[in-house]
C-alpha cells in the first residue's frame, strides 16, 4: 500500500493548470505539425509528398513504444524524475529534428521525441492518482481534460504562426520551449508525490507475468484490437486531413481555422457519453458509435463516388464527415480502457501501459500505409475508415458479457 504523500500540495487551479500542460504536450507536438507538412514536403520528399505524413506517425510509434515501460519506471524511481528525464529525451529529439539534413533524420528524431512524451502522458496521470481518489480525481481529471481540449483547437494556427516566422524547422525550438516550462514548472513547484518506502522495483519479470495474464482475458484482447481500429482511424484522418483540404478543396490557408472547428466539435462527445454511457453501457456505447460511423462514412463514400456533392457542397460534407470521425473517439476510447481494465484490477497500472502500448503501435503499423495512399481525393481515407469501423463493430459483436 502506498502512504500518503506528506509534502503540501498545490492549489487545485494551479495544480490543474500544471497536469493540462504536461498533458497538452502530446497534443501540440502532434497538431502544430499540420501545417508544415507541405513546406516539409517540398523541402525534404519532393518525389514523394505523402511520406511527409510520416512525421506524424512516427511521433506515436515512439510514444506508444515508451509508453509500455513508463508507468513501471516511475512506480520504481518516482514521478517527477521520470517526468523530467521524458522532457529531456523529447527536447533531444525536437533538436535534433531541428537540424535533421533529411527526411529519415526527421523520423528518427521524432520517433526519440515520442519515447520521451510518453513519460508526461503516463506518469502525470499516476502523480494526480497519487494526490487524489475517487470523485475527487475524476474532478481533477475532468477540469484537466477540459483544458486540453483546447489545444488540439489552437495548435496548427500556433505551428502557423511559428512557420511565418521562422520557418517549418521553429517549430522544433516551441517544443524545447514548452518542454523547459513544463519541467521548471513541475521541477520548482510541485513536490515528489510517490515516496521512496511506496516504490516497486521495476523487473523484465513482472513486466512479462503482466503482460501474459492481461492478454490471457479474451474481453482484454477485443478491446485491444478495437483501441488499434479506432485509433488507426483517428491517426490516418490526422495524417491526410491537412492535404485533403489543401490539395482536394484548396482549403490550404484556412485549414487552421477549420481545424479548431473539428476539435471543438469532436471534443465534445465525451461530455455526451459521461451522459449516456451510464444508462446504455459501456459495450453499448462503443458498439453504437462504431455502427454509425460505419453507416455514415458507407453513405458519404457512396455519395463522393457517385458525385452526388455539387461542387459548392462538396467541402461542407467532408467536413462534417470529418467531425464524425473525431466524434467517434470519445464514446470508444475511454469505455474500451474502462472494459479492458475490469478483470485486471489488482495490476491496473501496468495493464493500463501494455494495452496503450500494443493498441498505439499496432495502429500506427494501420494507419500509416493509409496516409500514403493519398491520391489527392478523399476515397482511400474514406475506404479505411469504413473498414476499421465495421471490423471494430463486429467485434464489439463478440466480446463476451
């Protein structure tokens, strides 16, 4: 049993104010980045403007790689410790993406900067668990959440602002910036909260046991596979939302604007399913979001392909089917964490951390060839995601009761 922390703690709004940065962090390294993928383009894949989409990816591979081992390292060496060297590593990668001569230097960069955001995605939640309980870390979490859903709104016109300044390679120099705020924040004003006598020794061994009794539950691996559907979804919209409105609608200058449209949009179906999953359920309201957007995205793909949109439509229709796609993550994601983790109570940290890790990485493997299939119009997205929704919705159909 963990003994309570005995350092004071923060007030609420700035302890608040503290976890919706070092959350925010994942979210910013990913968004303000849309913008720049056509100057990146031109500059480093001229041959091949798709594979600048990678970029993206290649951030999630590492965080969803760092993320399996940074729950157990800051139960064994503390939080903020393993906070602050996560930070470390993400600015080391933001550097070296900055002075990167090619493409490939970029991946590799990005990929050591998502090991290193993986420890502030992880660790902060285990630091507010540690302060709070119950409905009180609800709140905490709540109020935190509704903070960094601002962020995915304002990143690109941040990463806009920054490129016509400095170009696309500042961007780079915001996330050490954001990095050392964050860490002199975290460093100067909030105490260690998990003692040394509350520690575990992090071992191959338990990571291992973990692993095989998390995946030994047939409802654990449906969510899984289901997490990789949805999150390959979300990925593959991230990676060819930027060139469908630039390239397909000539939407390029305003898809800042109408970006912050699908993440304020988006953002809030998790406030309808804190309303509803209570009265329908869990399984329900994963299976039901999956469903229509199975039948959505079928009826909007058979209009696209039959021309029904004239071309004044046209760009609306997308657009509200891309809200739909961003909508379907909040009544999937936290209900399919929420089912996995029921018969593993008694490890719930570290099975949290495999099944982020494995559902991260498998959809990266998905979600990339999607971006690079971009054609210049929006059917090969389209196609994906109506397959990922109606493979998620059939096994929603199959996990057990």
């Amino acid at each position: 049993m963990s003994s309570p922390p005995t350092a004071p703690r923060l007030s609420q709004p700035e302890f608040i104010a503290l976890m919706a940065m070092l959350f925010a962090m994942v979210a910013f390294s990913i968004d303000s980045m849309l913008p720049a993928l056509p100057e990146i383009a031109r500059e480093l894949s001229p041959d091949a403007p798709n594979a600048a989409q990678l970029i993206l990816t290649a951030f999630v591979l590492g965080m969803g790689i760092g993320t399996l081992f940074t729950g157990p390292l800051s139960d064994s060496y503390g939080r903020k410790r393993v906070i602050i060297f996560g930070a470390v590593l993400y600015s080391i990668g933001a550097m070296l993406a900055y002075i990167a001569p090619s493409l490939e230097t970029v991946l590799a960069a990005r990929m050591i900067q998502g090991l290193g955001a993986a420890a502030p995605r992880i660790a902060a939640i285990a630091l507010v668990r540690d302060l709070y309980k119950g409905r009180d870390m609800a709140r905490i979490v709540s109020f935190t959440m509704m903070i960094f859903t601002l962020v995915p709104a304002i990143a690109p016109f941040m990463g806009q602002g920054i490129i016509a300044i400095g170009g696309w390679r500042s961007i780079f120099l915001a996330f050490v910036v954001f990095a050392l705020i964050a860490c002199l924040w975290l460093g100067l004003r909030q105490p260690e909260t998990l003692p040394p006598e509350a520690r575990r020794k992090m071992s191959v061994t338990s990571l291992w046991s973990a692993a095989r009794e998390v995946l030994s539950h047939r409802v654990i691996q449906i969510s899984i596979a289901v997490q990789t559907l949805v999150f390959s979804a979300l990925f593959a919209t991230l990676s060819t939302t930027q060139p469908i409105f630039d390239q397909t609608f000539g939407q390029g200058d305003n898809f800042p604007f109408w970006f912050a449209v699908i993440a304020v949009c988006g953002g809030t179906s998790s406030f309808l399913n804190s309303r509803l999953v209570g009265r329908l359920g869990m399984r329900r309201m994963v299976t039901g979001a999956l469903a229509l957007q199975m039948i959505f995205t079928g009826a909007m793909l058979a209009a696209l392909l039959a021309g029904v949109w004239p071309p004044a439509m046209a760009f609306g229709a997308h657009l509200l089917w891309t809200i739909g796609v961003f909508y379907m993550v909040g009544p999937t994601i936290g209900n399919l964490n929420a089912l996995a983790l029921e018969p593993v109570g008694h490890i719930a940290g570290m099975a949290a951390s495999i099944t982020a890790a494995i559902a991260t990485i498998a959809s990266v493997l998905l979600a990339a060839p999607v971006g690079l299939m971009f054609d210049g119009t929006a059917v090969p997205l389209m196609v994906a995601i109506l397959v990922f929704s109606g493979l998620g919705y059939a096994l929603m159909r199959m996990i057990p009761r």
